[in-house]
C-alpha cells in the first residue's frame, strides 16, 4: 500500500478547514510534510504558522511559510498534526518522531485539533501496535524506568535520540491501555517525565483519514 499517496489525501483535505489570515499550529512527521507542501501552495492565504519541532521549522523555512514564536501567540485557531494510533474516541498515541512535547503544547493552544492520518493509524485499542513514548530528563532514567515498569510497561531507551529539548525518549511497549486518560495521569506525575505520548484528555476534534478509495472525516 502507498500510503504516500494517503497522505496527500488527507492533508488536501485539510487545507479546506483553514481560514483566511489565521495563523495555524504544525505538528510533526512524514504526513506534516505533506501537509506542509500543500500548504505552500496556499501560504499568502495564512499569516503564518507556529511549529511544533525543530525539524517541521527547517521545512517551513524552506518552503518560505513564515513562522511565529509561540511566545507571540495568544492561541491557534487550528492545529494539524498526524499521530501514530487514533481511536474512535479521537485518543491518540504520538511522538514516533520524538516531538511529543512541542505538539501537546501546540495542541492545547488549539481551538481546533486536526489529526491527519492514513488508515493504518486507525485502532481499536491504543498501544497494541506502537510503543507509548515518553520524553523524560536524562537524570530521572532509572527510576522512570522502575515507575513503568511497576505499571506493567516494557520500557526501551530510544538510541541516539535527543529532544529539541535535550531530554531523552523512552519507547514503553507492552502497556495495556484500558483507560488512556487514567494512564496519561498517572505517567505525567512520575518525577522527571516531561510528556508522555498519550493523548487523550487533548484528544483530536477532527480526523481525516484516508483510505484507498475515500476520505473519511471523524468528528467529536
Ligand atoms: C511525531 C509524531 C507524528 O505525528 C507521528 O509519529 C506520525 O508520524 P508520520 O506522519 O510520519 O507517520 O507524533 O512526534
């Protein structure tokens, strides 16, 4: 399957939810670089965009989007990010390019949250299928690791990863996720966690996701 091509669907589509002169929230990944070259076409019709990474900042310059410091904005009419699993409740597990932090931060700026997908991402439980990533600060390794552990999670020090923060990554398989929001609260308060990969108190508003023949839009 092609899922290049999903992609593309999926971020034409989402071009039509942006209004004229807004400023727009960009997460992260290959389906934000799609997006991100769609969105080139259209850039005199926003005033500009806040990014989420460093690495979605050096496409957006290179396409010539201008950006804003987030510290300048009050609040983002939308933000577009793709994920790595969405659930039928709009819950999400991101941060398989490891820029976790910037995107729950942009998404809790948002009005609207538009998650991009293909239909590979679509689950019926999240974490079967990825690992839940959490950023953590290098010092609290170990007993992070204990912590997930002691929740039942298999964590792995992801290789030769820093954040755009200087923090590392830990890729927890194994976790059964009954009850996301439960489990978002209870590894954001483990000592040294920055974020953790679940998204499910700021879920998505609307999903767009696309399938070989059709483009599916899920509301909340
Ligand atoms: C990056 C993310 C991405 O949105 C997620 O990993 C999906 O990436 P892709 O579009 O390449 O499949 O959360 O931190």
């Amino acid at each position: 399957m092609n899922t290049k091509k999903l992609k593309k669907m999926s971020s034409i589509t989402a071009l039509k939810y942006i209004k004229k002169d807004s400023i727009l929230g960009i997460g992260t990944g290959s389906t934000v670089l799609t997006f991100i070259k769609e969105l080139k076409k259209i850039s005199s019709f926003i005033r500009g965009v806040v990014s989420s990474s460093k690495i979605s900042s050096f496409y957006l310059k290179k396409y010539n989007i201008k950006i804003f410091d987030s510290r300048e904005i009050d609040s983002l009419e939308i933000y577009i990010d793709g994920t790595d699993e969405i659930n039928d409740k709009m819950q999400m597990i991101k941060g398989g390019g490891g820029a976790l932090t910037g995107e729950k931060i942009l998404a809790g700026m948002s009005k609207t949250f538009i998650c991009i997908a293909d239909f590979t991402k679509r689950v019926k439980t999240l974490g079967l299928c990825n690992p839940v990533p959490i950023e953590i600060i290098s010092l609290s390794y170990s007993f992070v690791k204990k912590e997930i552990i002691k929740l039942g999670g298999f964590p792995i020090l992801r290789k030769n990863f820093f954040t755009d923060y200087n923090n590392i990554i830990i890729d927890v398989h194994n976790l059964f996720i009954q009850n996301p929001k439960k489990l978002e609260k209870q590894i954001n308060c483990i000592p040294g966690v920055v974020t953790v990969g679940i998204f499910s108190i700021r879920t998505a508003d609307i999903a767009i996701i696309s399938y070989e023949h059709k483009t599916e839009i899920l509301k909340k």
